[in-house]
C-alpha cells in the first residue's frame, strides 16, 4: 500500500482559513468538494481529514489522523499523547477569565467561592489550584460568553481574540492565563515512511514562514558606495551585485527585514542609492 499521511483539520472556525493556506503554500492541492469529511492530495502523498477542532488531539493521538493542525489550548485541554513538530504563529489567542463589566475587581480572590462557566475545565482548574482558589467550574460546550448574563455563572473562562465577544457580552478580560497559537502536532509513532513525508511538509512550509516579514530589495549604486551599502543590507548571505551597462554603476540584491524597512531606505537613499525596488518573496530555501 501507499504511504499516504492523514492530515487533521479543523472544519469551520478561526484554524480552517490558515491551515488552508498553509497546506496551499506548501504546494499541496487539496481536492474539496464542499462539506466533505475527507479530502486527497494528487499531487502530495496527503489526506485531510475535516474536524471539530476539539476533536482533534484525540483523533492525533489515537493515530486516526497522523498529524493535525490544533490550538495550543485544545492540545493542552485534552492532554493526549502528541508531539508538537511546529508552531505555526497563527490563531492567535489568549485563555482568559472575566467577569461583568459592572463588577469591582481587585485580584484574583474574586474567583473564591464563585461560579465559572468554561469549555476548557482542565486548563483551568489547574490554574486555580496553583493560585489557591476555590471556585465552582461550570463545564458547557458552546456559548460560554452567555452564561454570566442569563445567570448560569459568575464568570467565564474562554478564548479571547479581538475581544469582541466580551464586550458585546458586557464581560471584562480580568486574567490571560494561557497564551496561545496554531501547532502542527503529530502522533509520536510515525512509521519512517510517514516522518518522511512529514519531514517533507516541515520543509516546505518553514520555506514560507521564512519570508515572514521579509522583502526583496534591488537597488542601483555608484560603485564607489557598493562596501558601504552593503554594510546597510545584512542579507542573506552577502548582497549580490550585478554590473549595469551604465559604466561606474551597479545593482545590488538583498533581503531585509520589513520591520526595519523605512529606516533601512533613508540611509540607503542618502548613501546614494537610486532605483530602489521592494519586492515580496514567495518562498526562501537554505
Ligand atoms: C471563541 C470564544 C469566543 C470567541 C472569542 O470561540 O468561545 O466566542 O472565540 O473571539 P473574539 O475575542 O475575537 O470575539 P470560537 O470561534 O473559537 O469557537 P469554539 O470555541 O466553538 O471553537
Ligand atoms: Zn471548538
């Protein structure tokens, strides 16, 4: 039979777009008909499997899926046996208490003795123990934002993002217990078959994360300033360098940082640079 990996991912929700793309970005066409449970690759030894990301550490675990693409909080609620084989610096979020906004808060002695609504009773019990706190922890599925107004609980534990959620529910963030983001979690016994196929995905998809925050810089100089432009790029290995036809000048290629961008263009104008092109990078192999 075929060495094939069984990729998990979330149906619907804040992971599907982002895990999508991510699989996209690697090269891996997926074919979906829509709502289907199971997806193939043609032209990658890959299957996707679509579920609820709650489902997801189990379904890892168990080695139903091989690999999966799950919140660090779900991973850390369900306490399955996985490996985390890579952060993916997506879905950010935090695990946060809160409480009404009309409520006096002076520390975390509030929750003594109170009721709190949550999804994620694991994560947050321990959280309590570790901080001496005796409160009633309210296990529901869905909704938990609700529960506080229809007076189900006192407070809520849950995902916060932008935070919308809380305010359109009168809550206020009290306590981030959890910080937390998308992770490529595999099952710890992979045939060697199937690690090479992951081995393969891991090196395809830190080939994109690479270029995160990075452009493709072209500029042309007078070769007199070549040493000391060069100086400004810090790239890759060293800037290229390319003669142009006009005697006495040069282009020069690099890769900077985006977050020193403008900084980074001001010296390099008053060095002497003209022309000067930005441009994305798609891919960056080592
Ligand atoms: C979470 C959480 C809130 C919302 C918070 O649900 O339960 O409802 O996101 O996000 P915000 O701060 O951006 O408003 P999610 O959509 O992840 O669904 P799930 O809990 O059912 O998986
Ligand atoms: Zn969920």
């Amino acid at each position: 039979m075929e060495n094939r990996l069984k990729i998990a991912i979330q149906t619907k929700g804040r992971l599907n777009e982002d895990s999508m793309q991510l699989i996209k970005d690697a090269g891996i066409d997926l074919s979906i008909g829509r709502r289907t449970l199971v997806a193939e690759s043609r032209n990658f030894p890959i299957d996707a499997l679509f579920l609820r990301d709650d489902d997801i550490p189990q379904t890892v675990g168990d080695g139903v899926a091989d690999i999966g693409v799950v919140g660090e909080n779900e991973m850390l609620e369900k306490g399955e046996n996985v490996v985390i084989v890579k952060r993916l610096g997506f879905s950010k979020c935090r695990l946060s208490l809160a409480i009404p906004k009309s409520l006096e808060y002076n520390g975390i002695e509030f929750f003594n003795g109170k009721k709190i609504a949550t999804s994620y009773p694991v994560i947050l019990k321990k959280y309590l123990a570790e901080n001496n706190i005796t409160a009633d922890v309210h296990v529901i599925s869905g909704s938990v934002e609700i529960a506080p107004g229809i007076g189900l609980a006192d407070a809520i534990f849950d995902i916060v993002s932008s935070g919308s959620t809380l305010i359109s529910n009168r809550l206020k963030e009290v306590e981030v217990v959890l910080k937390s983001e998308a992770l490529l979690i595999a099952n710890p016994n992979l045939s060697p078959e199937k690690q090479e196929i992951l081995d393969e995905l891991i090196f395809r998809i830190e080939s994109v994360q690479r270029t995160k925050g990075k452009k493709y810089i072209l500029l042309n100089v007078p070769n007199s300033k070549i040493q000391e432009i060069a100086a400004l790029l810090p790239g890759m290995k060293s800037p290229t360098v390319v003669p142009l036809a006009e005697e006495g000048w040069s282009s020069m290629h690099s890769v900077i940082e985006e977050n020193d961008f403008w900084v980074v263009i001001g010296k390099l104008k008053k060095a002497g640079a003209e022309g000067i092109l930005v441009i994305p990078i798609e891919k960056m192999i080592f």
